[in-house]
C-alpha cells in the first residue's frame, strides 16, 4: 500500500446520438482530454461511510469492495474541471478518477473490463439506466462511435472545423431526462429512431469530411431532442443564437433539461463571433474544441 493514490480521468461531449443511445442506436462522442478530473486517496484515522445516492461515493465503495477493503482507513479528495451537471461527462469522469485512485493506492493492477463494471455501478445511481457511452468516451483519448450492443470503434474526426461548446448555466438533470423518455417510450420511438440514423448519417458525414453536412444533421438533432422533451426554452434560444451567429450546426448536448449546447464553426474566426454572441446572450462558460 502507497501513502498516497492518485487517479485522472476528463471530461466527454456527445456530437450526436444521446438518449437515442440508450435505446441500443449508435451514438458519436469526443473526449475533453484538457478537461481532467484527478482523485487523490490518503491515509485517514477513520472508515470511510458512504451515500449510495451519490456516484462518487459509490464508485469509491465499488472499488474499495472489489478489493476487500472496506475497513481501510483512508480518505479521498477530488479536483475536477469537468463541470458537474452539465452533460460533460463529470459523473463518469469522477468516478473513474476514484477507481482508478482507490487501485493506485492498495497498488494493485486495474483492468479496462473491471474499471468498467465499477463504473457502471456509479453511474446507475447519475443516470439510472446508463448505456455506457459517457464511462466509455471519458475512458477514451479518440473520438468513438459507440453503440449498447455492439460496442464502441475509434472515429478519426478531421474536419477542419472547431466545435463550441457553451455551458448553459443551468444543471442538467440526466436521470430525470432519461426516465423522461422513457416515460413516453411508445410517442418517442420515432424521434429515437431518427436521432439514431441521424447519428449514422453524421458518421458518414466525418469519413468524408462534410463538416457542413454534419453541421446540417446537428440542427435536425436538436429538433428532434425537442420533440422528445428533454430541451428547455433557453438551450434552444443558445441554439438559435448560435445557427444566426454563422455555425454550421447547433444542438444541445447530454442528458439536457439544462447543461451545454454545442455549435458546429467553420474555422476559428467563426467560432470566436459564435462564441462571443453566446456569452452575451448569457453562457456562463465556453470551450473551443478543433474537431
Ligand atoms: C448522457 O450523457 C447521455 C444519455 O444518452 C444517457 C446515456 O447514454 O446513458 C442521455
């Protein structure tokens, strides 16, 4: 056992595909690499107690569990980038970072597999019925397109665009949004299915380079999140203010009911004007991603 552990992991946005995913249709999303979340596990003179209502917590007993640990005497402390409730991931994000800290610490080897299930168990209690696909974007340094059946493919995404992405301000609330569509599964099915060939379509659309093609499948995207109720009224005015301010594409990102809208520019200049109109408009926070 070390004195001390450590664990990294960073943040994900979702191109396209999102709840769509979860009904078992493909999904493309990009890692954040520049966006980390860091766990650090020391030495402490208690047990460890635990909130099965809180991820974080139960990734750590997840791991702790994993490795007959239980009783150690440690405490942990989380430095993340990766804005909480905003659909960048920071749920899986965290949660790996621990896992990975908790193994670090005990100095013992933590396979992709095993990490995996543990952080499936944490994200059962963000997302209550969780495809996988942020754990998996947020364990990946590529872009992926990511399917619940089928797995997941690295995606090369060269296309000479950059891609905003704009911070609400409002928490997002996956779960809810996820039990959302569930609720009305049998009037959603339709928009489910086209966001999942919507999905197809972008992938398309990236091995060709067709950034405008990608930008055009996005804004269908976001009409289709609407109708399946998981937008509000001012995710879509970032959305429209981003399409007047010249991108390519807009939609939001994540589980929604608050969290990030993305926009799709075509070079940097056009990414900076999106981005300034976003902020007037009122965005609290703003990435330039190149995609
Ligand atoms: C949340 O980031 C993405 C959703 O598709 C849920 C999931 O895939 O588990 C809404």
């Amino acid at each position: 056992m070390l004195d001390r552990g450590m664990g990294c992991s960073h943040g994900k946005i979702i191109l396209m595909g999102e709840h769509s995913v979860v009904y078992g249709y493909s999904a493309i999303a990009l890692p954040l690499l520049g966006i980390e979340a860091i766990c650090r596990i020391q030495p402490a003179s208690q047990v460890l107690t635990f909130d099965f209502e809180d991820s974080l917590s139960t990734a750590i007993f997840a791991a702790l569990s994993s490795l007959n640990q239980l009783e150690a005497k440690i405490s942990f402390k989380v430095a993340s980038k990766v804005p909480q409730k905003r659909g960048m991931g920071s749920s899986a994000a965290v949660s790996i970072a621990a896992i990975r800290a908790v193994y670090a610490y005990f100095e013992e080897s933590l396979s992709e597999e095993t990490l995996e299930q543990l952080v499936h168990q944490a994200e059962k209690i963000a997302h209550s019925n969780p495809s996988g696909l942020d754990a998996k974007t947020c364990l990946s340094d590529t872009p992926i397109k990511f399917s619940r059946d089928t797995g997941f493919d690295r995606l090369e995404v060269a296309l000479d665009a950059y891609l905003v992405i704009a911070d609400s301000g409002i928490q997002g609330h996956t779960r809810e949004a996820v039990n959302k569509v569930a609720r009305f599964e049998e009037t959603n099915r339709p928009h489910l299915v086209t966001l999942g060939r919507l999905a197809e379509q972008a992938e398309a659309a990236i091995q060709l380079h067709q950034s405008r093609e990608v930008g055009r499948l996005m804004n269908l995207a976001h009409k289709e999140l609407m109708a399946i109720g998981v937008s509000l009224p001012f995710v879509d005015e970032l959305v429209q203010e981003a399409r007047v301010a010249g991108a390519l594409g807009a939609k939001m990102s994540g589980g929604g009911l608050g969290g990030c809208v993305i926009a799709l520019a075509a070079n940097l200049e056009d990414a900076r004007v999106i981005r300034e109109k976003l902020f007037e408009k009122g965005a609290q926070q703003i990435w330039i991603e190149k995609v």
